[in-house]
C-alpha cells in the first residue's frame, strides 16, 4: 500500500463517521415540533388562529423564534457570551 491509498482510507473512515441517520433526524424534528406545539400552540390559540391552520403553525414557529432570541439576547455584558466578537460596551 502507498501512501496516497493510506490518506484516502483515512479519508474515507472519517466522511463516514460524519454521515447522518436521516430516522434520527426525523425524530429529532418532530419531538421538537410537539413541543413547540404544546407550548406555543395555546397562545396562538388565544391570539384568535385556529387550530391545525397555516397560519396557526406560522405564528408557533414565530412564537418560538422569537423565545429563542430573547435568550440569546440576555446577556447583560457581552464578554459574557462565549459568542462575542464585538468591541466592548455595556447592553441596556
């Protein structure tokens, strides 16, 4: 065996330990989605959507988008979040 062959087997062993299992994926999916489902479904309920509706399932997913970035933007200092690459200043 060359070397270019050795390269290309390690190659190979590590692309197929990236490879996805598309089942897991879809499981992951839809348990996020239920949650989603029960616990922003309610609110969109009472802000006048009906059940089971495009638009329903459209404000769930804003809903939860919008939970999602109030806790990104909870920091109170910056050089707190692992994710700053801006200069320094205090957030209000």
């Amino acid at each position: 065996m060359n070397t270019s062959s050795i390269y290309i087997l390690i190659l190979l062993a590590l692309l197929s330990g990236c490879a996805s299992n598309p089942l897991d994926e879809q499981k992951q999916a839809t348990k996020l989605m239920e949650y989603k489902i029960q616990v922003y479904g309610p609110a969109c309920e009472k802000l006048g959507f009906e059940k089971e509706t495009d638009k329903w399932r459209e404000c769930v997913q804003q809903e939860y988008e919008q939970t999602i970035i109030r806790r990104q933007y909870q920091w109170n200092r910056p050089y707190w979040n692992p994710y700053y690459v801006q200069p320094y200043y205090y957030r209000r």
